[in-house]
C-alpha cells in the first residue's frame, strides 16, 4: 500500500453563539476531522502552530481556546494523518470528501454592540 489516507471530513468552528466561523479571545475553537482509514498513530494537530492532542471518538477533535494576544485574522492548523502502512497526509483546509465545508474562522474584535 503506497496511498496516502485521505480524510473523510474536516471542518472548523467556534463556540461562538452569535457565529461560529468568528471567534473573539475566550472563545473556543474546534477543529473535527475523521479519516478513510484506520490510523497506525494519533494524527499530528497544529493551531496556531501550537501542538494540540486530538480526543478520538467516532471522529476526531482538538479544541484550542483564543487567547487576547492573537491578531485579528484567520486560524490557521494543519493536521497530519498516518495509515497503518506509513503513507501519510498533510490538510490545511476544511474539506468534506472534495468539497468545502466550513470557512476559516476569522478572529475579530467585535464593536459592544455586536455583543
């Protein structure tokens, strides 16, 4: 086997009540994701370039929480998945199977109103 995995899905989003693709310091942001295949280790997860232990259910996700010092913009994260066979893939958008399935999240300092 020489095929890389692929995922089956993976999407982004905050806990965010009014709008889960914006995220404000003190939300949380969860990154979910499930492969085609068993894999042989836990996959490699990066927010914000910081190593982040996915939990493993049916599916996976890694929860990271927004901190003050964070520039507005979007969050990036890359995950890193490996087959049993040692093939693995690098993801650093949202996908579900070909298609997109969320935005990016998009870190912004809201006006009081928008609270």
């Amino acid at each position: 086997d020489t095929v890389p995995p692929e995922y089956h899905s993976i999407s982004i989003k905050s806990s965010n009540v009014k709008n889960d693709q914006r995220a404000k310091p003190g939300d949380i942001v969860t990154l979910s994701f499930s492969a085609t295949e068993v894999l042989k280790v836990t996959p490699k997860v990066f927010i914000f370039g910081k190593s982040i232990n996915p939990a493993k259910s049916d599916n996976y996700s890694s929860i990271y929480t927004l901190l003050n010092n964070h520039q507005e913009g979007y969050v990036t994260f890359n995950v890193t998945i490996l087959d049993e066979a040692g093939n693995q893939k690098k993801v650093t958008q949202t996908k579900d199977d070909s298609n997109v399935i969320g935005m990016l999240l998009l870190i912004w300092r809201p006006l009081q109103s928008e609270f």
